[in-house]
C-alpha cells in the first residue's frame, strides 16, 4: 500500500537517485550499507528501485533517508529534510445521526395560539376602519398636507437658482484647466524624451561555490539540479517564472542574482531555500 501522496513521490524518487549514484560511484556495497545503518536490505533496494509501495509511513522514510546519507558520508540531515511529512487534520465525525440531532435542536417549536392571536388582531383592525371610513380620509389628507408644506420650505427660488449658477460658471472660468498647468511645450524636451522600461522578463542565478554543499535546483516547476558541488564549481541556471534555489550548506556558496555582485547564501552548515521571480528580482 502507497502511504504516499504525488509531491512525496517526486521528492523521494529524486533523493533515492541521488543515494543510488553516489552508493555506485563510492562502489558501497548495499549489504554494507545495511549493516551500517540497521535498515533492511529489501527496504533499501526497495527506495533505490521506486518500489514505494513497500515503504512504511513517511516519518520512517526520513529516518531511513537520513542514516543511509550518513553512511555514504554525505550531510543525512540536510537530506532528510528536503522529504517533506504531511500532518494528518484530526478526525471530525460527521455522520448522518449526528446532523439529524443537531437539525432537530435547531428547530423551534412554535405554540399553535400566537398565529390565531394575530389573526384576531389583523381582523380587529380592519373591522375599525371599516365601520368608521372617516379615519381613514384625515390620515390621507394629513399626509397630503405634510407633503406640500415640506416641498414649499425646501424648494429654492429661481432667482437665487441663477445667480447661483451664474457665480459657479465664473469661478470654473477663472480656473485654468488642468491642461493648461501640466502640458508641456512643444519646444520642451521632456515632450520628446521616450519611454524606455528596464523590465526584465527573466531571472539568472549564478552559484559559485566556495566549499563543499548539497544543492537542488527548480527552474519553472521542473528539478535541473539534485546533487553535490565541490569548491571552485560554478553553475548558472535562468527561468522565466520562479527559481528555487535549496543547499544544505548555504555558507560554502555564493550566489549573484542577475549578474549582480555574488553574496554569501547564508550561514555555514544552515539549511536555505530561497525563491526568485523575475518581479521580486528585477
């Protein structure tokens, strides 16, 4: 059974290749690297086959990753990290009885005499401006009444109306418009000089190593670089959309960002990852 999900099978194929390589280039036998680490031989063939399926959960899989590194003599810990655990989101029950129960406290019982009490009342109501209609006539002639004299107080004379317009159009005339303050010359160079934009379209890492670092290298969401650079190497990689740079040891390597002068990535024997696009880097 796979206890791992898509992104943790990508990570762990890569780190597994790179374990491989290294075993086979050191010519470590696998029996040696299991006494070493106390790992079983059939769960170390089956990370350097891809048999994952035959894995146990993902936290034993980092400890496996971790002492396997250590006995090809490489940084287990840096390693180890770059394969990702998920945490599980706690169980919540959600079964059907228990929305049953909680729709049936969410009801509200209603007693059958307060709808028979507003239709009483509603009735009532009617019945009183129905038997005396003259009640009904002197609200309407109030409202009517209150309407027209509100109307009268507020509504403004037409010759003040004028003169007030009148002084608005002489004030927007006095003012010059905003074309007139900022529009330049002719003559004036500013009116001739181009718009030119500085934008760069890409990103360009430069690494330079000046000592010894694990190191992986995304360019657009694809894996260019899994492996070990030693000092003196030098490696340039360039994306359009995002670059993620991680080392193992960030202080044994310089990095320039588009031709840049090079700064340290980070402290001797930290683990840093960092992304660059072609906006933040610009």
């Amino acid at each position: 059974m796979n206890l791992l999900n898509e992104a943790q099978t990508e990570q762990l194929k890569e780190i597994s290749q790179y374990l491989l390589r290294v075993r086979q280039e050191k010519s470590i036998r696998i029996e040696e690297v299991a006494a070493k680490t106390h790992i079983q031989k059939n769960c170390l063939q089956a990370l350097e086959t891809g048999h994952f399926e035959e894995l146990p959960e993902p936290v034993y899989v980092q400890g496996f990753i971790r002492r396997y590194a250590d006995a090809l003599g490489l940084d287990g810990t840096a390693l180890a990290n770059t394969f990702t655990i998920n945490v599980v989101p706690p169980y919540t029950n959600t079964s059907p009885n228990n929305s049953q129960n909680l729709d049936k406290r969410a009801k509200i019982h209603i007693p059958l005499f307060i709808p028979y009490a507003l239709l009483l009342i509603i009735a009532a109501i009617g019945l009183i401006y129905i038997l005396n209609p003259r009640l009904i006539v002197d609200f309407v002639t109030k409202q009517q009444n209150s309407i027209a004299t509100s109307t009268q107080k507020t509504a403004p004379s037409s010759e003040s109306s004028l003169s007030e317009l009148e002084s608005q159009t002489q004030q927007q005339n006095s003012i010059p418009t905003p074309r007139q303050i900022t529009a330049p010359s002719p003559e004036s160079p500013l009116a001739l000089e181009p718009f030119i934009s500085t934008t760069n379209q890409n990103v360009e890492v430069t690494l330079e190593l000046q000592g010894k670092s694990w190191l992986r290298v995304q360019v657009d969401g694809k894996t260019e670089f899994v492996g070990e650079l030693t000092k003196g190497e030098r490696r340039t990689w360039t994306a359009k959309e995002q670059l993620i740079i991680r080392s193992g040891n960030a202080g044994a390597v310089l990095i320039s960002v588009n031709n840049q002068p090079a700064i340290p990535f980070g402290d001797a024997g930290a683990i840093k990852e960092v992304t660059f696009t072609p906006e933040v880097n610009n």
